[in-house]
C-alpha cells in the first residue's frame, strides 16, 4: 500500500498499477510519541500533524 501522493507520480510513469481500482482501503494513521515535555519534539509533532492534515485525504 502506498499513499495517493507518493503513488500518483509512479502510477502516471507507469511503474505502479492499481490491482483494484474501484476499491479503496483506508486506514487510522497514529501519531506516538514518548510522554516528554520537549519544546523540540512539540514542533516535529505540530509539522508531522499539520502536514498529514493537509496531504492525507480524510
């Protein structure tokens, strides 16, 4: 399985097909992280999410 925008590119070249179009599989994606108050690790969390909500179709 691969994501639409990672898959789109592959499937225009060629290089992917799909096996059941008519069909679609969606899945809860998690986001986990360890229970630490880290300004750091709250930014790569804040872009990971922010940009999964833009990319991700819900």
């Amino acid at each position: 399985m691969v994501p639409e925008p990672q898959a789109e590119p592959l499937l225009r070249a060629g290089r992917l097909m799909l096996f059941a179009p008519d069909r679609a599989v969606d899945a809860p994606l998690y986001w986990q992280q360890w229970k630490l108050d880290s300004p750091a690790l709250a930014a790569v969390t804040d872009a990971v999410t922010e940009t999964a909500a833009a990319a991700l179709r819900r």
